[in-house]
C-alpha cells in the first residue's frame, strides 16, 4: 500500500469503494485485476489490525483477571 499507516477505518472504507468499482460491471479486465490486487492488500492489512487488537483485548483481559484474583486495585 502506498500509505504509510492508515487506520483500519479508513482501509475499509476503501475496500468497500473497491468492491462497489468492482461490481458496477464498468472496469475494464486490466482495471478490475488492478483493483482487486489493491484490495487484497487491504483486507491483509484489516485482518493484521484485527489480530492486533484481538491481542490487545486479550492483554487487557489478562490484567483484569490478575487483579481479581490478587484482589489488586482497580484505579485506572
């Protein structure tokens, strides 16, 4: 992708352009493979934001399962 970081937001929004282009029926043969190589790079960059989220809820998720079982503080 020619953006440096973008946010998941923004990729999806793209995507869906994509899939709207792509199901207009008016691009070319050459304008839809394009088209469809941008949007596998953007779903792979969904799917890595995902999973780095999912890692992130399951870290925060851990803490507050050692905070009740150490009967720990919850101020934040």
């Amino acid at each position: 992708m020619a953006d440096k970081k973008i946010s998941f937001e923004v990729a999806n929004k793209r995507l869906e352009a994509i899939v709207q282009k792509m199901e207009s029926g008016t691009l070319t043969l050459q304008q839809s493979i394009d088209e469809y190589a941008k949007g596998c790079e953007l779903i792979a960059y969904c799917m890595k934001e995902l999973e780095t989220r999912r890692g992130e809820i399951s870290d925060i998720n851990e803490r507050i399962k050692q905070l009740r079982e150490n009967g720990g503080d919850f101020n934040v």
